[in-house]
C-alpha cells in the first residue's frame, strides 16, 4: 500500500523533484530568462542578417575586382605604351640639350684658343722685338766702339736736329 504521509512525501524523489522545478521556473520568470533568449536570439539572427549583406556586399566587390583584373592587362599595356613614349621625347630632348651643350663648349674652347694663340703670338713678337732691338744695340754698340769718328758723327746729327727743333 501507499503511504501518503506528511514525512514519506517530502523524502520522495519525485516531489523533490517538482519542487525543483518549480523553483527553477520560478527563478526563470525573476529573472526574465525567456526576454533574454528571445534577445540573444534576435542578436543571433541580426548578426545572421548583416553577415548575408556583409556576403552580398563582398560579392559584389569580388566581381567588381574580377571586372578590373580583365581589363588590368590591357591598362598596363597602356601606361607601359605611354611611359615608353614619355621615355623617348626625354631622351630626345636630352640629346637635343646635349649637342646644344657640346657644340657651346666647342664653341668656347676654339674661342679660348685663339685668344690663347693671339696672346701667344704677341708674347712672342715682344719677346723678338725685345731681342732684336737688343742684337741691334749691341751692333750698335760694337759699331761706336770699333769707329769713334761714328760715334762723334752722331752726337753731332743729334745736336743738329735738336737746334732744328722749335721749342
């Protein structure tokens, strides 16, 4: 038979069982645990939500990027044709700067040589001019000491052309 007594109720698993449950429910609706699964929930399936846009949004990125890949070749194509064009009117012009440069330094180095040979060519005329009045002073010379009647003969044309002079 069954004993429904005070004592065998409280020790009997099934009511303490109840029990918990009871407390466990009790304590669930305290602390509102059915509005907080319900926002984990919703948090859960907004992260979902901006994950499949986040998906679509890279998806289309991707193919923009595939699109500009295609056309990638044929853009560095084009910047090497016009970095090879760019390459030649520099180098073009840079010659043309060149021989503007090698031709003025031509230019210059024959004009300093023929100032150089002009001074050259004075220097040397001086220096013979300088020797030959030398030489002949000296001939001179020799000639006055070898024949004093000269030498008297000149100092008198000397004397005469001064008495000529009008001073």
């Amino acid at each position: 038979m069954l004993d429904f007594s005070w004592n065998n109720i409280l020790q009997s698993n099934a009511f303490n069982f109840a029990i918990m449950i009871a407390f466990f429910a009790f304590i669930a609706h305290k602390i509102k645990v059915s509005q907080a699964v319900e926002k984990h929930r919703a948090s859960i399936q907004k992260t979902i939500e901006d994950s499949d846009i986040l998906k679509s949004s890279s998806e289309k990125e991707l193919e923009k990027v595939e699109k500009s890949l295609e056309k990638l070749s044929e853009e560095l194509d084009e910047i090497l044709k016009n970095a090879q064009k760019t390459a030649n009117a520099f180098e073009e012009k840079s010659k043309a700067e060149i021989n503007k440069l090698v031709k003025a330094i031509k230019e210059n180095a024959e004009k300093q040589l023929y100032s150089e040979e002009k001074h050259t060519n004075s220097m040397l005329l001086k220096s013979a001019g300088n020797a030959s009045v030398e030489v002949a002073g000296r001939q001179v010379s020799k000639a006055l000491e070898n024949n004093k009647e000269l030498h008297r003969k000149f100092i008198q044309d000397f004397i005469n052309e001064i008495d000529r002079l009008e001073v």
